[in-house]
C-alpha cells in the first residue's frame, strides 16, 4: 500500500484526487488550510472504502511552517501506518485570483507567488527526506500557461514557474528514482476563483463551445489523471506536462 500527501485535499480537485487514489487502494494524508470540518468528511469518505486516510493542518502560503508540518507528518506515518516514510507527493493546494494586468496589486501577486511557487518549491525540498526513494510528485498547474485569458496574468506565470520547476525536479531527483510530471487541468467547475466558471452561465457556455468535447470540465475528470499518473502503468512517464482539458483552444 503506497502512501501520498495531497495538499488541499480537503474539497475540489484535491478531494477528488484523494477519492480517486483510495478508490486505487492508496492511502491518503490530506491537508486543510482551515476548514477541518471539510477534511474530517474527505477523511470518512476514503474510510468508508476501506482506505486509510488522516487530514493535517497546513497554510502553503507560510513557508516557516513547513518544517513542523514535516514533523506532524513523521508522527501520522508513524501512528497510522507504522512507517517513517511516505510514497507520493501531490501539490495541488491553491487559490485564483482573477484581475487584469493593469489592476492586479502587490498584494495579490505575493499571495500568489507565496502559495502557487514559493509553497511547492520548499515544501517538497522540506519533505524530500521523508519520501521513499522511488516516490512519484505530481505538481498541479493550469491549463492558462498554454492559452491566454485576460485576468490571469499573475496566476499563470506563477503556474509558468511551476512547470519549469518540474523539470528541474525531475532531473535532480531522477538518481533516487523520483519522477516528477505536471497535470495542468483546463477550466473545472468548482468553487475556484469564486466559482466563475461553474456559476457564470455565459463563461460556461464560452468555455464549453472552445473545448473539443463540448463541455466545461468537472472534477471527476481530474482526479482520476493524478490517481492514474500514480500508478505502476505510468512508472516511466516523467517530466511532462500533461493537460487534462477536453481539448480547450485547440
């Protein structure tokens, strides 16, 4: 039984993901940002399967936590599993912020750069020593960094960064048998970036007339490409960025 953390796993894509991989025979350590009720019933969900899950606290925005949360992990392997180590890594937790190049703020473009880049780069460097040689990292990204829509600026180039770091991850950890791909997904309904693609009718229906299969993703359609891409059947798959969008702006 293999074991992968999954940041923001506790609703959207990252609850998905989970699901997905238990489904799989995974176990699962999520992380919640603050919503704990939310991770209690992923967690209960994955148990219900047969699984084995636990759900942490983590803010990936604040990178002098990570060194405590790397502890918190060592202590759940060890309690729920009887391990000191974990097998898959998948940073996923993030936020959309949708503002035009002209209006978007200092402010904003921390909280982006210190969640989307800065929070994948030194808490996968913080947890590397607890991963398995062999071990598999999934890093999310987004379909914007390969067409352009007006607002996500910001957003995207962080993304952009996300997908260069992959690269380099996997070559610097191909000696211990890492690999390390890169799942950007196209527009999904959640309730991401305040749920503009799944409440805003007309965007839907843009978006859904732009995709080769005639319609606007939704989670189910992500998770399984991570739980997928964590599996023996896609062992030598590595440093590629694969989008799971339907075929938007084709």
């Amino acid at each position: 039984m293999k074991i992968a953390i999954i940041t923001g796993g506790s609703r959207g894509l990252g609850k998905n993901m989970a699901l997905s991989l238990a489904a799989k025979g995974q176990s699962v350590i999520l992380t919640y940002n603050s919503k704990k009720s939310d991770a209690d019933e992923v967690v209960a969900e994955i148990e219900k399967l047969g699984g084995k899950a636990a759900a942490l606290q983590l803010d990936v925005s604040d990178s002098k936590s990570f060194g405590s949360f790397a502890e918190s992990v060592g202590a759940v392997l060890q309690e729920t599993w009887g391990r000191k180590d974990f097998d898959f890594l998948v940073n996923n937790a993030g936020i959309g912020i949708n503002a035009p190049l002209t209006e978007t703020t200092e402010e904003q473009f921390d909280s982006l750069m210190n969640i989307q880049f800065k929070g994948v780069f030194f808490l996968t460097q913080t947890l590397l020593p607890l991963m398995t040689d062999g071990g598999r990292i999934v890093n999310i990204s987004t379909g914007l960094t390969r067409f352009a829509m007006p607002g996500y600026a910001a957003y995207a180039s962080m993304k952009g960064a996300v997908e260069v770091l992959t690269r380099y991850m996997a070559k610097e950890l191909g000696p211990r048998g890492i690999s390390v791909n890169v799942v950007a997904p196209g527009a999904i309904e959640t309730d991401f970036g305040g749920g503009v693609v799944r409440d805003n009718a007309q965007m839907n229906q843009f978006i859904a007339s732009q995709t080769a299969l005639g319609r606007v993703g939704q989670p189910d359609d992500i998770g399984g490409v991570v739980a997928s891409l964590l599996s023996e059947d896609n062992r030598w798959v590595n440093a590629q960025r694969i989008e799971a969008s339907g075929g938007m702006f084709l």
